[in-house]
C-alpha cells in the first residue's frame, strides 16, 4: 500500500509541473500555491487543486465565479482531549482512595484463646488466624491493584493528551458553490494570513493580468488632447482668412 501511493503522489506531482497542459485555450496559469502535500493553481478561468494524500481524486478544478471564502483552519480530535480528562479523573480518584484508606486495617484480630477454654479452642484460632491472614493478603492485592490501575489511567491520558497534540492540524478551505468544498492539508507549509490575501486576490476578479489590458485614462486623455490642437492647427488659416 505505501509502494502504492508513493507512485500515485509522484504521478500527481509530475502533473503539477506541467500545469499548462491542463489549460484550455487561452488560458494561462496567474497564481499557484505549493503545500507539504498539495498544489493549488489559479488560472484566468479556474481554480486547479491537486491533493494525492487526500481521499477521493487526485485533481479537482473549479470555475472561479463558484469559489468563494478562502480560509485558513485547524483542525483537532477533540474525542481524543475528553478521553484524556476522564482517564486522569480516573486515575487521580484511585490513586487518592488507595493512598487514603488502609485496606487491611479491616481485618479484625483474633485474641488467643484463655487458659482453661474448650478443648479445641486453638485449633479454631489457628482457622481463624489463617482465613483472616487470606483476607487480609487478598485486601493488600487489591490495594496494590488500584494503586497500578490509577497510574496506568495516568499514562493514558498523557498518552491521549500527546495524541491530541499531534491531531492538531491546519487546512487550507476553499469554499466552493453547489459543490464539495476544497480542503486542502497545510503539513508543515509555511502559510499565513498574507498568502491567503494573495491567493483570494488571485481568484477574484481584475486579477494582474486584466488590469494590464485595461486602457489608461490619461493616455486618453493625452491623445484627444493632441486631436483638440490638430483640428486647432487646421481651422487657424481659415479663421485668418
């Protein structure tokens, strides 16, 4: 299985260096974000999304119009965080019991039978000696046991408080209109509140590339000025006459 989706994420990975192929004509790729486990790629028409780790298709693209808010999100298994409470609940209230009471001082004694008593006396505290010492051995076990079982239920919610720690993740959401969200995993990426500005900047509209094409007004401006002299120029000799 690891051999596998080791070949699915190089397959993956050799379509996001040559993202242009998966244009259509005329469009161009305008912007493109590179995570520890995913790409993103903003055309002049769509969003591109390449996620080999994740489950489902390897690539997704989105018309930009049906891509809204982009956010940045961290995720957690806080199933994980409230069995660790009840584990170290569990093992502090053992742990006080067992240290607070004294099992086998529930034990009574057994007073040695006076001189003078019935014949078979002491072979009945002897009996009674040896069923008591049974119980109090069998209290000393138990106690034993409580105190093992609340610091096991200690080192488990360390262990589930560690493994909480480690669910902690951040995704990078792209929401998307009448269809399944974009969910792309961060990993160790350094992504922040700057890149997400760029890249929504990317997907709105009157990216770079459209403002270029756009006409300045004061070239305009500039060349009827130059046609208000020409048709100045022309009316001077006739005025003149």
């Amino acid at each position: 299985m690891a051999r596998i989706s080791s070949e699915r994420a190089d397959r993956v990975d050799r379509w996001t260096e040559r993202v242009d192929q998966l244009c259509r004509d005329g469009e161009t790729v305008e912007h493109r974000v590179d995570l520890a486990s995913a790409t993103v790629a903003v055309t002049s028409h769509r969003v591109l999304a390449f996620t080999p780790d994740a489950d489902g298709p390897n690539f997704r693209h989105v018309e930009r119009p049906n891509v809204g808010t982009v956010t940045l999100e961290t995720t957690n298994r806080l199933g994980l965080l409230c069995w660790a409470l009840v584990a170290a609940f569990v093992g502090v209230a053992l742990l006080e019991t067992a240290t607070a009471a004294d099992f086998t001082a529930l034990v009574p004694g057994v007073d040695p039978p006076a001189t003078g008593s019935l014949p078979g006396a002491g072979r009945v505290a002897q009996l009674a000696e040896g069923a008591l010492g049974a119980v109090e051995t069998a209290l000393l076990v138990v106690e034993w046991g409580i105190l093992a079982i609340g610091g096991i239920a200690i080192v488990l919610a360390a262990v589930l408080v560690g493994a909480y720690i480690r669910s902690r993740s951040q995704r990078l959401v792209l929401r998307v209109s009448g269809d399944e969200d974009l969910v792309l995993s961060v990993g160790d990426a350094e992504f922040g509140a700057d890149d997400i500005t760029e890249l929504e900047a990317a997907i709105r509209p009157g990216s770079a590339s459209e403002t270029e094409l756009e006409p300045s007004p004061t070239h305009e401006g500039t060349s009827d000025g130059r046609s208000e002299r020409r048709a100045d120029d022309r009316r001077g000799p006739e005025e003149s006459a």
